[in-house]
C-alpha cells in the first residue's frame, strides 16, 4: 500500500458519502482553523491549508453554509472584501470531517 493509499481512500469516500471528494478534508481544516484562531476563517484561509483553489474549496463552504454548519458573516466593506465564515455546528462538521475515516467493517458489527 502506498503512502497515498489512506488518502485516496478517504477522497474516494468523501465523495461517496457527499458527492464531492474534497468535503471532509474542507470541514477538517474549517474545524481547524476555527479552532486555533478567534472562530473566523475566510475560503482564502482554507484554501491555503488544504492545498486546494479558492474555486474549489468555496462551494464547498457554501454548501456547509446551505446545510446550516457555517454562517457567512456580513462583508467588512463593500466591494471584494474578504468573506469570514464561523461554525454553527461544529458536532455536524466535526462528523463530516470523520465520516470518511471510520472503518466500514467496525461500523458494520453490532449486537447479535
């Protein structure tokens, strides 16, 4: 197995789980970033962290914001300002950032 192998998994599985294979590694650093600074973070932000283009990691964001895990705040000026997010429910972004990692076998072992 390769070095990558983890990795490809887990794209392989987020977009399995929300049709966009960047979503849990996006909600992993928006959790992350919120975490470490005063609750704020900007697409630039994440994009910066995760590697990825600002035109791949904001509809991402906007569709954390549709489903009521993020906010967007209101723009510091008019104009392109840049746009802060924060966390609504960081339970629900911390499970989407998780989901693909749990193991579908554990998962799949219950009571008898």
């Amino acid at each position: 197995m390769s070095d990558g192998a983890p990795q490809a998994r887990r794209s392989a599985r987020s977009f399995a789980l929300f049709n966009n294979r960047h979503m849990a590694d996006i909600a992993q650093h928006a959790l992350e970033l919120a975490d470490a600074g005063d609750g704020l973070f900007t697409t630039r932000l994440v994009a910066a962290s995760t590697g990825l283009a600002d035109s791949v990691v904001r509809p991402v964001m906007l569709r954390l914001v549709d489903a009521e895990i993020l906010t967007r705040l209101p723009r510091l000026s008019i104009g392109r300002s840049a746009q802060y997010f924060s966390v609504v429910d960081a339970d629900a972004l911390g499970m989407v950032a998780s989901l693909p990692d749990r193991d579908p076998a554990a998962a799949s072992t219950g009571p008898t």
